[in-house]
C-alpha cells in the first residue's frame, strides 16, 4: 500500500490510516489511488470483521491537496472526471464494502474529508477535532459530502456549515450535539476507544452485519415505505 496510506490489522480489526500529517492529510493522486484498493483488501480479509479510519497527527482528513494536484495534469484529469460522474471511489460506501465502519476524527475535517464522516457507519471524535466545508470560500460547491450529512441529520445545521464555507467551524461536542458523531473522547483515549468499538462489532455475526448495514443504508438511499418492503 502507499505510504500516504496505511494499512493495518489488530485482532479481528482493520485499520485504514491517512498518512500525509504535514498536510492535513490532505489526498493526493498516490492516496485516492491506494484506497479503492485498501478498502477491498480489507472488506475481502476474512480475518478482518470491522474496519477502522483515522488520520495520523493533527488532522484527520482536509480533501484535495489542489497543490499537489496542480502539479499532477493527468491526476486532476482523473479527479474531474470521477467528480464529474459522481465515481469518486474514496470510501466504504463509494466501493461497496459490507463490513461495518468506524470513522475515529482525530482533528480538522474539512471538506473532502468529510466524505468519510458522511459514509461511515459509526462515527466517534477526540474533543480536539472539528468539522467545516470551505469548498464555497474558494469558489466551489458544496454537494457531495453536505447532502450526505443532511440525509443522516438535522438539515439545519448542515446548510449553515455548507453556506458560511471557511467562517463556520463545528465543534467536537456541537457535532455529537447535532448527531453527526456517537461519541467524544480525551485525544489519548481515541485510537483505544475506536479499537474496543469494533471489537464489540467484530463479536456479531458477520452475515448479520452485513444484512444489517444493508437495511441500514437502503432506509438512507430509499422513501420509507420502499425501505421497509426491501429486502436485506
């Protein structure tokens, strides 16, 4: 796996770990190539039975470097056009995966990042980390990852964060007030406390799971009604 990536595996959890901590572990072209791959690695591993994400350093994760980008024509090509066609390959819910995710913020989600907040299954913070979408301060659009985080929650606070773009910053405890995470924890304590989490998952039966996740996620996708008369 690339080095901007890691991949890791404690007991019967795997680890996805963003790597580029001297720049908000921000996804260059050598990233977002190595996760399609590393999501399926892991999802395929019948040893694994919950997958874990976090960010090394400060930052959880900050989008696009557009720096390193800049530099790489054939990369941007590549992110344009999977923007584009809404084939953004970045996340558990982009590729498909079956078992269950646990999104550990240890920092700064901004914007891209916040794909990976929107499309986990479980969500818990360390009381340093925070959230915003700067994408309308520098002349693009909010769409993606704030439509899947007013599906899940109140639209509200959503609009308010997507709007005021760079000026609005929420906070760890304001975002487990407002729903978008589970549960807040010391910065020492977040790793361990993602760990005992999926854990307690990996305990379940892995077809239930997966049934489970499916239900779940259709009663997102579906009305209520088409929900409730689909099948797991």
């Amino acid at each position: 796996m690339s080095e901007t990536l890691l991949v890791e595996r404690h007991g019967p959890v795997g680890w996805l770990i963003f790597n580029r901590p001297r720049v908000g572990n921000a996804m260059d072209a050598a990233m977002m190539a190595a996760l399609p791959e590393a999501w399926r690695e892991l999802d395929a591993d019948p040893d694994v039975r919950a997958i874990v994400v976090t960010g090394e350093g400060r930052a959880f994760q900050t989008g696009l470097d557009v720096v390193q980008l800049n530099r790489d024509p054939a990369a941007l090509r590549e992110m344009s056009r999977r923007t584009k066609r809404a084939a953004l390959q970045l996340t558990a819910w982009h590729l498909g995966v079956a078992k269950p995710v646990v999104t550990a913020v240890n920092g700064v989600c901004a914007g891209g990042g916040l794909h990976f907040v929107v499309d986990s299954d479980i969500v818990i913070a360390s009381e340093q980390a925070s959230f915003l979408d700067p994408h309308v301060s520098v002349g693009q659009v909010s769409a993606f990852e704030t439509i899947g985080l007013a599906r899940r929650a109140a639209f509200g606070p959503v609009a308010r964060m997507a709007l005021m773009g760079a000026h609005e910053r929420v906070t760890a405890a304001d975002a487990r007030r407002l729903g978008w995470v589970s549960e807040v924890v010391a910065p020492d304590e977040l790793r361990p406390a993602a760990q005992r989490l999926a854990e307690q998952i990996a305990k379940n039966d892995p077809e239930a799971l997966a049934a489970t996740k499916r239900a779940l996620w259709r009663a997102l996708e579906l009305g209520l009604t088409e929900a409730r008369g689909a099948r797991p």
